[in-house]
C-alpha cells in the first residue's frame, strides 16, 4: 500500500474524530459558567446537605444561571428571579419535560402521576383532570368539613394538654392534621382507621409514605450516573424499593376495590371515586388505567403532606421567635371572629385575615418548601443569555435563592411580613422573585388545596392557644437547622406549650 493511501485512509478516520472533538469543544465554550469539574464525577465533590444552600455557594461565584455536570448529567442552575423567568416563561416549553429519576420512575408509576410525566399529550391529559376536576377551587371548597373536623381533632389534642401545661410536638401534630385532611379527601379514610383483618390499614400507610420520602430523597448513585443502575442490586436499595412499592401498591389495589364495590353508595366524592369516574367516561382524550390513578394519588400525598405540614412548623416557629408578629396575628384572628358574633374560626372568615395572609407568604419566602422545585429537562436545544443549552440538560430551580434575592428584596434573611402589605406579589407563579409552587406549565397545580389548610390551621391555633417555649428555654433559641428530604423540614422538632387566653380581643 503506497504512502498516500494509506494517509487517505488514516485521515478518513481521524478527521470525523478531530471534527467532533473540536464541536465538543465549542459547546463545552459557549455553556454558561460554572466551577471546574473533576474528570468522571464532574462538580459532585463540591454538593452537600442541604444541597439548595451549596447550589446558593456556587452561584455566588459562578452567576445566577450556572452550569454543572453532576456525574455524567449536565446540570443547569437558575439562582435570580430574571433567570427564572428567562427559562420558566421564554423557555416554558423548551423545558417543559422531567427527567427519569431512579427510584421515582418506580414509586411514580413509570411517571405517569402529574408532576413528573415527560411532557406530552398524556400529561396535558392528567393536568386538565387535576386542575377541572381534582384540585378546582369547587372541589377544595367541597372538603371543608373534613379541615375543620381535623383541625378541630388537633386541637383538642392541644386543648388536652393545657391542664398540665405539657410541651406538645407540633412538628408532629402538624403532620397529623395535614395527613389526615389529604387521607380523607383522597380515600375518606383518615390515619387512625384500620381495615378488615389481615389487610393494610391506613395508619400503615403513613409509614409507607415516610419510607418512600427517604427512597425518593435520598442521594442516588444512578441519579448522576444512569449507567451504574446495576448497583442498586448489590447495596441494598433496589430490595427496599421493590418491597415500598409492593405495599404501596397492595394497599391501592385494596383502596380501589373498595371504591369500586360502593360505586354510587356515597353522595360526596372523594378524589379516587372521581378519578374512577372519570377512567369510565368514554368521552374523556384518554383512558386512565388503575396504574395510572395510583400514580396520580401518590403524587397527591407527596406533593401535599410533608410540604404543608413543613410549611405550618416553620410559621409557628418563625411567630414564636417574633412575639410582635405573634401578636398582631393573634389580635387579628381574634377580632374577626368576635366581630363575626362566632366562638370559632371559620373559612369564611380567612378573606379577612390579611396580615396572617402575609405571614402565610413570608414564609413560604423564607422557607420553601422544596427549594430546588421539581427538576425540569430541555427537549431541545435552545440559547439562554447568550449561553447555548444542548438538549437533554436537567435544569434546576433555586427558588430559596430568587426569595432571598436583594434586588428584589429588602432585608431578605428578615422576617417582615409586612413587606407584603400592599403589594401584589403572591406565590402562584407570576412573579419569578417568589416561586414556592413553580411556574409556567409545571407550576403546583394544588396551590388552592394547600392554601386553605395552611391559613385555616394556622388561624385556629393562633385564636385558641397562647403559645410558650418548655420551661427553661428560650423563644429566640429555637433552632432553625433545616433537614433535607422530599420537603425541607426544621431539623429539630417544635415542641411549645399551649394555655387557654384570659381574654379574648
């Protein structure tokens, strides 16, 4: 073979390489900043708990839209509210998709629940049926004997407690309440019920659904690197996941079969009877399967229960370290309802609480309940501020960073609700400086749900109760670590004790 040849030939091959080779190399050029990666890992190395606050780091460094390759999946960061709306309003369809999680694709029901369907007709499906039929302002309307049945549960709980003046858990009562509301508006069924003899009872479920929030929440090795899903077989996960899901999933197929055997015994719905009503329309765009409805009933539980009940610790732990704000709280409630000639908050009378409105959104600014949303994927190419984004990016916002957000913000880390007063800002996703239930396409599609119980019980607690620390502590000690899961939660548990007022206002 002659020389000429044989370089023709070796050119052919190395010449698509050193082409491709130099297009990497441009792409990897025009990403957005970010901090240097390590080869295989990439920025893993430099992530720790609570992960939102190493994102806020980074940020602080590299800018507010910031690229990381976390293993071997590229990661963008958006940290500033004119980021946020740069991706979440300009770019809403371009990331409109979610990306397969380990072990959520799983307890999802291969993502067919609402929040994490991959975007298309089938999720377009879903969210109609949510936002007309599940989680509209009527059907929530519609549950509200079970809030105030459960609300009134939780404070006779507390109610019992003053004869001693005995601490009382509100990080778990919370829990309760929330668990309970969600439950019953679900299945009709609250926590404390059991089932027939050898079948799951609903006070089971709650376990399974705290074991999943530890599935879904913790780190993940075939998260950052899909190809090692091999491994979860050898550590341990793969056989706490299947056995998760197997009583999930035993426990739906009991609920659904209940539901079907008195299908039209009840005059009021609750959700799963709407969900089979609906699989049975044949007008409907498609036809849901039992997966399905179990897909969309865990998305429920875990969109609702650990947020709201996060949300309601932190506000009574926020009140408790700002006594004025507590009080101004309480004479609020209090001369709504005396004035309204009732002994009891009421949901008619939440229209009037204005200030606790604000203290509603003052914390849900200062402590989102998930602060990095749900994560986002580009189904396509697209250009961001002058960055080119390639397909396939997984896209993460930091809502805790575009709350706290200084210009935006005066005194961000201060509890001010009355930043609030007159001001149109509220938090169902039009504004991109405070974006506790995301925006655009994917935004919460159950703000309304979660709204009502976190005034409704916030309100009663403050009407009913005067609230203290334990003997021997003090309200501006309280710790206000965060723990990190599905939900950020106080790390340490509130634990306050109740009195009866003297008076009332």
């Amino acid at each position: 073979m002659s020389f000429t040849v044989a370089l023709t030939i070796l050119l052919s091959f190395l010449l698509p390489l050193w082409i491709m080779l130099m297009k990497k190399r441009d792409e990897h050029k025009s990403l957005p900043p970010g901090p240097k990666k390590l080869p295989i890992i990439g920025n893993l190395h430099q992530l720790s708990q609570p992960i939102h606050q190493s994102f806020q780091r980074l940020s602080d460094k590299h800018g507010s839209l910031m690229h990381l390759q976390l293993g071997s999946v590229p990661t963008l960061v958006v940290s500033s509210a004119a980021m946020a709306q740069e991706v979440l309003k300009t770019h809403d369809l371009t990331f409109a998709s979610r990306p397969t999680m380990y072990a959520t694709k799983k307890l999802s029901y291969n993502g067919t629940n609402i929040s994490l369907a991959p975007y298309g007709k089938y999720w377009r499906e879903v969210r109609k049926i949510a936002l007309v039929e599940l989680l509209s302002a009527k059907r929530v309307e519609s549950f509200e004997a079970i809030r105030k049945e459960e609300v009134a549960y939780i404070l006779k709980i507390v109610q019992d407690s003053t004869a001693k003046s005995t601490p009382v858990n509100l990080s778990e009562l919370m829990f309760v309440v929330v668990n309970n509301i969600i439950l019953r508006s679900i299945f009709s069924k609250k926590g404390n019920q059991s089932e027939e003899k050898g079948k799951s009872s609903v006070g089971e479920f709650s376990e399974i659904l705290n074991e999943m929030e530890e599935l879904a929440s913790v780190g993940n090795i075939a998260d950052s690197f899909p190809w090692m899903g091999w491994y979860n077989k050898f550590n341990g996960f793969d056989g706490r996941l299947e056995k998760n899901f197997r009583a999930l999933d035993g426990f739906y197929d009991m609920v659904i079969q209940e539901h079907r055997q008195q299908s039209g015994g009840s005059q009021h719905e609750d959700l799963v009877d709407v969900l089979l009503r609906i699989q049975n329309d044949p007008s409907q765009e498609i036809r849901l399967t039992d997966e399905n409805i179990k897909g969309i009933i865990t998305d429920m539980f875990v969109a609702g229960s650990h947020s709201s009940s996060s949300t309601l610790v932190w506000m009574m732990a926020e009140l408790m370290k700002n006594p004025s704000a507590m009080r101004k709280a309480q004479e609020e409630v209090r001369g709504v309802v005396n004035k309204s000639g009732s002994l009891q908050v009421k949901e008619r009378h939440l229209p009037e609480l204005v200030y606790l409105k604000m203290i509603v959104k003052e914390v849900l600014r200062l402590h989102p309940p998930i602060p990095l949303l749900v994560p986002h994927e580009s189904t396509e190419r697209c250009s961001i501020a002058g960055y080119d984004i390639p397909a396939m990016t997984r896209m993460l916002i930091n809502c805790a960073s575009t709350a706290k957000d200084s210009e935006y913000w005066e005194d961000p880390e201060e509890f001010k609700p009355e930043r609030f007063l007159n001001s149109d800002i509220d938090f169902r996703g039009r504004h991109f400086e405070f974006l506790p239930f995301g925006a655009g396409r994917r935004g919460c599609p159950g703000i309304n749900f979660a709204a009502v119980i976190l005034e409704f019980a916030l309100a009663n607690l403050l009407h009913d109760f005067e609230w203290n620390v334990p003997d021997g502590a003090r309200a501006e000690d309280i710790d206000m670590e965060e723990s990190f899961g599905i939900a950020v939660h106080k790390k340490t548990p509130l634990c306050l004790v109740a009195s009866t007022p003297s008076m009332t206002v």
